[in-house]
C-alpha cells in the first residue's frame, strides 16, 4: 500500500503539504481528479482526490459541506492544485479540512495533475514487483524444504514463519495434526471440529471462522478433488494477494507430498503382502529375503497369525491406530501389532495379517462391540468402524515360529469361514486340551515312535518322501505307521483344523522336553 509520505517524497517540489507543514503516512488507494460539487460517487474510498478548487473560488459550494462528503467516503486526503482558480487555500476550507481530519496537500501552480498520478503508479508498480520477488522467494524456499526429509513440518513452519502467526497440517487419514509453532496447538479441538465439516463437503473450499476472537482460515489440501488433508492459517497480519499465492502453492506442495507418502505406502504394503504370502506357503527363506531387498523388516521370530472377515471388500494392506475397548474382560490390543506388521494381504474374503507376538497381549474370544478409538488407515482410505458396522468375524492364533505358519494358516482359513459374526476367536483355545491328549496318546505307544513319525509327517505338510527320507523308513512303513496313529487318535491328520492343532501340541511338548 502506497502512503502519501511516500508520494511527497518521490514527487519532491511537485508536491507540498498543507497548513501542517508534513506528510502523514496516510495509505492511499489510488489518486482521482475531479471539478464536481460532489465527486463520491465516483470515488471508492482512500483516494488522493485532486482539484483545481474552481468551485471554492466562485463561491458555488460550501466547504464544509464538500468536505463532510467526502469524510463520509472515506477519503482522507484533498490536493488542490494552485492556479488560476485559487493562488491560496481558502482559509474556511481549510479549517473545514482540520476540523474533520481532511489532511490537505498543495500541488504548485503550473505542476500537471499527470505527474501526481503517475508518481503513485510508478510507486504502485515498484511495490508490486517488490511483493511479487518476496512471494516467490518465499515459494523457492518452501518448494526446497518440501523435498527435505521432514517436508510436511519445514513447509508448515515456513508459511507459519512467512505469515507471521501460526499454521496447522491436519491430514485426512488419522495420522497426527503437524503444528507450528507449539503454542497454537491451543487452538486445535476447534480446528477439528471445523476440518470435519470440509471433509464431508461434495466440493471442498476455504472457510473463514473465529477462534479466541482471533480469525482462522481453513484450505482444503486436494488433488483432483480429492481431499488429502486441511490447512489451517492463524495469519498474524491482513492477507496480501502474494501472501494467497504462497498459500496456493503451499496447498500444492502438502497435497503433492502427502500423495507421495500414499503411493509409497500402497508400494509397501505389496511387497509386505508378498513377503506375507510366501511365508505361510512355507517359502520362509524367500519370504526373508525379500523382506531384506525390499527394506522391510524381518518377520518377527514369534508370530501370531490374523484372520479378518468382513461383509465388504477387504483391502490389501492394513494398519490400525489403536483397537481399544473391545468389550473384553480383560485387556488386550491389537492396535501396535497391527501398525507395525506390514504383512497383510487379503485372501478370499478375509485379511491375513502377520503380528508380531510380542506386541499383541491377552487376547480372548470376544465380541467387536465397542470400538471407540478404532481407525484403520487402508492404502489411503479410512473406513474407521467398518469392523463392527459389518459385524466382522476374526481368528487369532496362539504364539507360534515361522515353520508354523503353512499349517496354521490352512487351520486358520477353516477357523474365519466358521468364526460368528462379531467376534473375535482364539485359534485353538478349544482345542488345545484335545490337542495335548492327542499328544499323550501317540507318546504312551510303547511299540514304535508315532510322536517322531506323526512330527515329521507334519513337519513336511504330508510330503510322503521327505519324512520317510528324515526318518530313515521306507514310504510304506511310513504310511502304516500314520494309519496306526490316525486309528489310535480317531482323527484325520489331513485335516487342517486337527493337523494345525496338533502341530502347535507337538511343538509345545517339545520344548518342554517331553
């Protein structure tokens, strides 16, 4: 904004002040020339107003009356131009001017009104240039500080810093608000509350609204209307156009940067999906070493394996926030298993997940009636309760190592198809004191060892060849002897309910030197 003490001084003697001997710093919107007993129609508001003062000389119009229009435009400054019409300021003009705040200026006789406005449009476009070389500065290192490593905080400070108050990232898809500086955090419940409303709109825009009587503007971050997150401004000062255009690349650079993030999550989530596939086809070496050259992490040494079912689609990858309150009597959690396993991949009409033992605690059957606190982020969606408004069914299975996975997820695919809507079930917790007698039975036949031979069997996902070769028995003898411990137990060992179980009894016995 150009003021008139930046006038006076570029114009030199082809401006004068008035009675008050100084230029104020008055802002000016533009300068206008006219001869009119009443020129405010034609005015705005703010501008230098010029005139020869031929209507004061003859006496046409009063002064105070001339001078109340033009307060009541909002105009703050009269040029009168010395000349033929008046060689002085008339002295009621002037106290008229004086007595309202009507500043005065004097443009010497012989000076054209041409030079005034072109001094203030030469000032005009000098501080425009100035504005615009600020704004893409401003740009340049904004665009720099999105490629750093920490992009989303350096963009938002930046803005927050180029503003002069305070600015806030709140993503659409559950991941944590990014504030600067820390002090604005105060400002955040209403600024959330206020986020929800652009998500739910069909076509998202800017929205203006009050917090602690201080003015808060929301911009939605989007790309073809597809809506990435808010950006929330608490500007220290009155919005410039240039500062809207640091605004507008801002938005670009946060949705650019937040698709970025999307699409290398979807990347990971894939190859965590096929890590997660080779491991419970038995391919476990395979599975780690593409874990390796992927730059995912190591399948954990304890697993537990997840079967979600859900009504709808299932997608291919997972995350959960946080899976409080389940309604059990005990306590458990999901939600740190499953942000942290990047092995999930959907299988027929459920989600397999591979958690991390250590991560998940006291699990029992219980139902999905309380998820308050959920949200899965799913490749860039966020369906929140979808769990329990599909009545979602889920299996866990108890703690076990990687050359468990192929049986259990066979018992495992078994256990989703018949879990009941709306719980969760623990894969075996039924089945284990009929496992461990299994177990029993084999040990206590005194005339061969069913519990190695059964064991191996297993071991090799029922490949006749590779047991009767570990055990050093023809295949006939093998086969006989599984006859035998499939008689003993009344059961089918190609069953993959039973085999998972028993395996899982096997193994314990084991390790407990049985």
């Amino acid at each position: 904004m150009i003021t008139l003490l930046q006038l006076g001084t570029a114009l030199a003697t082809d401006l004068e002040p008035g009675p008050t001997g100084r230029y104020s710093a008055t802002p000016i919107t533009g300068v206008h020339v006219s001869e009119l007993e009443d020129p405010t129609p034609y005015l705005a508001g703010g501008e230098l107003l010029l005139t020869t003062g031929m209507i004061f000389a003859h006496g046409q119009i009063d002064p105070v009356a001339y001078v109340q229009r033009l307060r009541e435009k909002s105009v703050k400054i009269l040029g009168i131009g010395l000349g033929p019409s008046l060689t002085t300021i008339p002295a009621t003009l002037a106290k008229a001017c004086a007595e309202t705040n009507l500043e005065l200026v004097i443009v010497p006789d012989q000076v054209p009104f041409q030079n005034v406005s072109r001094a203030y449009w030469n000032l005009a476009i000098r501080s425009s240039n100035a504005d615009l070389m600020d704004s893409l500065g401003t740009q340049t290192a904004l665009a720099r500080a999105a490629m750093r490593p920490d992009a989303i905080p350096a963009v938002v400070r930046g803005l927050a810093q180029s503003l002069g108050g305070w600015a806030a990232f709140v993503p659409s898809f559950g991941e944590p608000e990014t504030v600067w500086p820390a002090s604005a955090r105060q400002f955040m419940p209403q600024v959330l509350k206020e986020t929800q409303r652009i998500d739910k709109l069909e076509a998202p825009s800017a929205a203006t609204f009050e917090i602690l009587n201080q003015p808060v503007v929301l911009y939605p971050v989007l790309i073809n209307a597809r809506v990435y997150g808010v950006l929330a401004l608490g500007p220290g000062r009155r919005l410039t156009p240039a500062d809207r255009q640091v605004i507008t690349t801002v938005c670009v650079l946060l949705a650019m940067r937040s698709r970025h993030r999307e699409q290398r999550g979807e990347s990971a989530a894939l190859l965590g999906g096929a890590v997660a596939k080779l491991a419970v086809r038995g391919h476990l070496e395979a599975a780690r070493m593409l874990a390796e050259d992927s730059g995912l992490p190591d399948l954990p040494s304890t697993l537990r394996l997840l079967a979600l079912r859900t009504q709808g689609s299932i997608p291919v990858a997972m995350a959960a926030e946080s899976t409080r309150g389940l309604g059990s009597p005990e306590p458990h959690d999901l939600g740190p298993a499953l942000k942290a396993s990047p092995f999930i991949f959907e299988h027929e009409t459920s989600l397999i997940a591979l958690l991390d033992a250590a991560l998940v605690t006291a699990l029992d059957a219980q139902p999905f009636d309380d998820l308050e606190g959920t949200e899965f982020q799913v490749l860039g969606r966020s369906p929140g309760r979808a769990l329990q408004e599909s009545q979602s069914a889920a299996v866990l299975s108890a703690p076990i190592h990687g050359d468990q996975l192929p049986a259990v997820f066979q018992a495992l695919r078994t256990a989703i198809l018949r879990a009941p809507k709306g719980t969760l079930t623990h894969l075996g917790s039924s089945e284990e004191a009929k496992a461990s007698t299994w177990v029993k039975t084999l040990r206590e036949y005194a005339r061969t060892d069913l519990v190695a031979t059964v064991t191996s069997y297993l071991r090799h996902r029922g490949t006749w060849e590779e047991a009767a070769r570990e055990l050093g028995l023809h295949r006939n003898t093998l086969r006989y002897r599984m006859q035998l411990a499939q008689s003993l137990l009344g059961v089918d060992l190609d069953d993959p309910d039973v085999s998972a179980h028993l395996w899982l009894a096997l193994r314990q016995a084991e390790m407990q030197g049985y």
